[in-house]
C-alpha cells in the first residue's frame, strides 16, 4: 500500500497479514478521495477533522492527513492492527493532529457522545461537567471486518441516534463494503445520498436528513 496524494504521496505503508483486517485498496481510496477532496478543502471549521472507524493500518486516515486532514482520531481495537497503525505513523513521522484510541468503535462512540447527552433527572450531578467544544468530525469513514457485518447497522445506528451530536454541520458519513452487500437506505437520522461501486467494494454516503 501507499499513500495516493499530498504531502506524503507515494510514501508506502505496512498492512496487517491475514484477512481479519481488510486494506482499502489504493484504487478505492482515490476513487474515495476524489470525492472528499472539495470537502476536505473547503469545511465548514475551515479545518477537517477526519474520523477513521475500524482504522486497521491506517491507511483511510493516513490519505486523509496527506491531502490536508487537520486532525484525526483512529479506533482501532486488535492488537496487530495497532502495532501496524502506530509504526505508519512513524514511519511518516506524523506526531501532532492524531489520536489513536484503542478501543472498540461501539465504546468509543459511546464514550464520545456522552457530552451531547443530557440527563433525564434534572437532580442528577455529573461529576464531570461536559466539555464545552467537544469534538465534532466532519468526515466519519467506517470499514468492519469481513467476520463482522453486524457492525454496519451497530455503527451506521449509532451515528444516526445517539451519536449523530459528534457530527459537524454537513457531514459525510462514508462505509465501505462488499458490493454484493446491501446497507439499508436509513439509519435513525442518517439517510444515504450516494452509492459508488469499483470490483468487488462499494461505498455507500450518508448524511444527517
């Protein structure tokens, strides 16, 4: 794998062995890319904050610094995958502007929109009082493994319901998988607006209806 364009173009990166962790092809990363680049130059913070859900390698992310991404938060669980994840960035020598979060992308997107969530018991007292400028993401790209399709509609539920307060105005919400496999027009408040296919993958956009 490599990295398409921008800062970093042609610089190559390490990838998880195995098929537990899928890399998006360069092909469908720039087919990607070409999408989100009037986005990612133009957000509406002036900067774009990328969000890279079941990150892997890293690669969706990595693409996203190079072609101008300000910030980028990685979730990624498994334990190889991280270690490959880590050692790209490295290898790119990308220090500030990213957080990797080892967790799975359900607690991570629990623990994300809790300062959106106001309590029901007005008696309640939180000990730890929300965050005024909590973090808002204008591109969310999602990508589950093979052996976890669930993960779609868990994921794709979640941004549309609990957790559509992390989401900056206007934003995308991006998952790739298998073009035979069929995602659900809606998901709560996230509606999708467009479908690509290439090979075997497609992407599907959503956005806040």
């Amino acid at each position: 794998m490599r990295i398409i364009a921008g800062t970093f173009r042609s610089r190559t990166l390490a990838a998880p062995l195995g098929m537990s962790t899928r890399p998006t092809s360069d092909r469908l990363r720039e087919t990607l890319f070409n999408v989100l680049a009037p986005r990612i130059q133009h957000s509406f913070s002036g900067e774009v904050a990328f969000l890279d859900l079941y990150a892997g390698s890293g690669a969706v992310g990595l693409e996203s610094i190079s072609r101008g991404a300000a910030r980028v938060t990685f979730v990624e669980r498994a334990p190889a995958a991280l270690k490959i994840l880590n050692a790209n960035l490295e290898r790119l020598g990308i220090s500030s502007g990213v957080r990797v979060q080892a967790k799975s992308v359900s607690a991570f997107l629990k623990s994300a929109s809790l300062p959106h969530l106001k309590s029901a018991d007005p008696k309640s007292v939180d000990p730890k009082p929300a965050s005024p400028n909590p973090e808002l993401y204008d591109v969310v790209f999602l990508d589950p493994p093979y052996d976890e399709a669930k993960e779609y509609a868990i994921t794709l539920e979640s941004l549309g319901g609990a957790a559509q307060g992390i989401l900056a105005p206007g934003a995308v919400v991006v998952a790739e998988h298998r073009r035979k496999q069929s995602l659900e027009e809606r998901y709560g408040n996230l509606k999708r607006t467009r479908v690509l296919e290439q090979g075997d993958a497609a992407l599907s956009f959503y956005a806040v209806d």
